[in-house]
C-alpha cells in the first residue's frame, strides 16, 4: 500500500484560494454555511490532486491498522431499513467482523459529491477493509484503490473481476415464475420495484422471460410498480383488482409488498389462494404469520454478509481467496398463500 499523505488543509487552501475553514466544511460534507457547487468541488479537486486524507486517530496508524471494518451504501434507497435487505447483511457482517475483533462502521453517501469518503476512509486509515453495497459509478475511484492493494468486497457484481459476494436474485425470481406455473398460473400479476433501477428491472426481465418461455407472456397491464412497502403493494393490488379477467396470481418481488396486496385482495371479498394466489420474496421473519402463510423465495442474506464479511478479513489478512466471486442461491419457500 502507499504510504499514507501528510498534505494539511492549510496546502489546499492555499491551493484553491479559500480559507481553512472551507476547505473543512467542504471535505467533512458540512452544510452548515452554504458553500457554491463551484468552491466545494474545487476544493475536492485540490485535495485529489495533492492526495490529501484525513488521517484516524494516532493510536490506529502507531498499530498500522484500524480494527474498523466498512459497510459503505451508496445513495441508499429511503427504505434501507425498513426492508431487511441491509439490516440481514449487516447481522451476517457482523458476527463475522466481532470473531475477529473488528467493529462495523456504517456509512451512507447520499449523492456522488461525497463518494471521495471511500478513498479516504482507506488511505487515511479509518478502516481496514470495505464492504460496498454496489459497484455503479465506482469504477474511476475503486480502480486506484484495488491497484495500492486495498481490501475491497461488493454486494453486486462488478466489473473486471472485482471480488464480490452476490445472491443469484435473477434465478430467484426464476423459481417464483416456475412455482406459478406449476400451480397452473398463466395469467398473473406482478409488482416490482420503482424506481425502476438496471438491477430491479433484470428481475423483472427474468420473471417475464420465464412466463414467455411457457407461451405465457405477461402484458403490460399486469406490471405494477410498488416502492418497496406494504403501502405500495396494496395500492397496486388494487389496481390489479380492476382487470378482467382478474389475475389468478400475484408475484410481489419483496414479502412488504406481497402483504399489502394480501389485504387489498382480502378487502376486495377475495380468498388467497383460491381466488388470487400470492407469492412473495425475501422470506422476512413473519412471512409463516401471514394469514394465510405466505409462500415466498428465500434470499440468503444473512449468509451473504457472512461470506463477505469472512472474504474481507482474508483480504485484510492478505489471505487468497479460492473465488473472486461467490454467488450464492435462493430457494422456494411453500406456504399456504401458493401450494
């Protein structure tokens, strides 16, 4: 690794033409006194080019290593956590990273204005080794990083061979399509995620491809979209209800919204699943509570944060590892809601 810059914020202010007191309000992502888009990205440029980072506390460089491990989210969604997602993998992070005498440190960067927070995490020593939660609009900043030979793990799968942990979620949404049909479903309804991002739209793709793989496209006005809530899926299950003929099944692509259109459908005067079948995805904990239980694909998110977690410290430990990247499976869960 490099070793680590001893550029002051008195450099970069000299540099930009701004006092120090700028140079820390644009660095530490501060608002408190409004700076120009202009001062604040002149001000990250500077710092770049001297290769500024904060350094961490003395007693971490005196040891050379932190004991800190990083959970970074980038522009994370409003629900992050209120869908398991990020909270399964930060308890399979976590049990790993404890083993091991290393703590978790979560951090969001909301916009890409704020993504020199990766770089600087690392080089200043803050954190040993990071967890990415994607690999979109990263590539400038992680290439330097993984070259100097800093600790990296993605949640998705990146580019150029990055190490990564994923879940095969296209092949989960596989086993819903396939559970359907084998109930005899061919006219069904389905609410996946908005916004409807590259990685929500490949499991869309994935579930249509398989109904039209089975002479069974899904039209138009079967889709749509929820926002990751049971508020969301009610409200689109309600628009599913004005079709004829009504859909023999839905496929809401997380429990939250499977659960809101399961209440939409008992509202209606409708029984599940004789009327309307409901399959979901995810298997949160209440899923087998649901009334009736709710058939849904498990993802392995806990687990994934573990393989992750154990990768990373391999990594820090300057272990190889056997797989650059792991991908892991979902598997169907058959409850009551679609037998």
């Amino acid at each position: 690794m490099k070793k680590r810059s001893s550029v002051t914020q008195k450099q970069i202010a000299e540099r930009a033409g701004v006092s120090q007191t700028v140079v820390s309000l644009a660095l530490n992502n501060s608002y408190e006194i409004a700076l120009n888009d202009e001062t604040r990205q002149r001000v990250v440029d500077v710092a770049t080019e001297l290769g500024y980072v904060p350094q961490a506390a003395a007693k971490a460089l005196v040891r050379g290593h932190s004991s800190n491990i990083g959970l970074i989210l980038i522009q994370p969604h409003y629900q992050v956590f209120r869908d398991p997602f990020i909270p399964n993998i930060i308890t399979g992070i976590s049990g790993v990273v404890r083993a091991h005498d290393y703590r978790l440190l979560v951090e969001h960067i909301d916009n890409v204005n704020q993504l020199h927070t990766i770089p600087n995490m690392l080089r200043g020593g803050e954190v040993d080794g990071l967890v990415l939660s994607t690999f979109d609009t990263l590539e400038s900043i992680i290439e330097p990083l993984t070259k100097d030979g800093y600790p990296i793990i993605f949640l998705d799968k990146p580019a150029k061979g990055h190490y990564a942990v994923t879940i095969d979620h296209e092949f989960g949404v596989r086993l819903a399509a396939s559970h359907l049909l084998a109930c005899g479903h061919q006219d069904v309804g389905v609410i996946p995620f908005s916004p409807a991002t590259p990685h929500t739209l490949r499991r869309l793709d994935a579930f249509k491809d398989a109904f039209a793989s089975a002479g069974c496209p899904i039209p138009e006005d079967r889709v749509r979209f929820g926002n990751y809530d049971p508020e969301s899926g009610y409200e689109a299950m309600k628009t599913l209800l004005q079709i004829r003929p009504l859909p023999s099944a839905v496929f809401g692509m997380n429990d939250l919204m499977a659960i809101g259109a399961m209440r939409a459908i008992h509202e209606a005067g409708l029984s599940i699943p004789q009327d309307i079948a409901v399959i979901g995805y995810d298997d949160m904990r209440f899923a087998p509570f649901t009334r009736p239980t709710l058939t849904t694909i498990r993802a392995p998110e806990v687990e994934q944060g573990q393989v992750a977690g154990d990768a990373l410290i391999k990594r820090i430990a300057g272990e190889a590892l056997a797989e650059r990247q792991i991908s892991l499976k979902p598997q169907l869960i058959i409850r009551e809601s679609c037998q």
